[in-house]
C-alpha cells in the first residue's frame, strides 16, 4: 500500500467568507485597549477582569480577551455618541456576558 501526502489547504487561496474587515485606528484601538487595561486596574466594573478570566479560560490570549473587551467598550462609547443617552454600566456589563459574540 503507497501512503500518498496529503493535500494542503492554502489559506491564500481560499476566497473571504464575508467583507473584509474594517479598518483598524492604531491611536482608537490602543484608547480602547487603555480604558480596558484601567478597568482592569482599578476593578471597576469587576466584570471586566471577571471576564478576562473567563475569556482566558475558554482558551483566548490574554491580549485576545482584551481586544475582545475593547469592542465591548466601543460599541457602548459610540452608542452613547449616537444616540445622546449617557452611559449604561449594566448595558456595558451585559455586553462582557455575551462576549465573546460581540452581536446584540
């Protein structure tokens, strides 16, 4: 019996499911990443940490569970920026709940 190899993927090759991703503001991203690291820091709100752990634990990097966690910061800042209501914590709290889906 001949083993043959076997055939590789090539990412490369592969067409993109969806759009491609947005663009990413290095100084907006690294703001984010720094309200996420304060919140770590300071324990407020406590689910912020709570759910680096949790993130951690289900197998994402430390530095994915903050970026994960930074989106959750976004989409609550630029909801409040859109529609003029100030900011919810137990709408931001549910948010780090439903992550890592970052959908509502």
């Amino acid at each position: 019996m001949t083993l043959r190899p076997r055939r590789r993927l090539s990412l490369r090759s592969a067409k993109p499911a969806g759009p491609p991703p947005p663009e990413v503001n290095p100084q907006l991203n690294a703001a984010l990443l720094a309200a996420v690291e304060k919140q770590i820091l300071s324990g407020s709100p406590p689910e912020t940490r709570a759910t680096v752990e949790r993130l951690v634990a289900a197998g994402y990097t430390p530095e994915g569970a903050r970026q994960l966690i930074a989106t959750a910061v976004a989409r609550e800042v630029f909801g409040v920026m859109a529609s003029g209501e100030a900011y919810n914590n137990e709408r931001y709290v549910a948010a780090l709940a439903r992550l890592p889906d970052i959908e509502d």
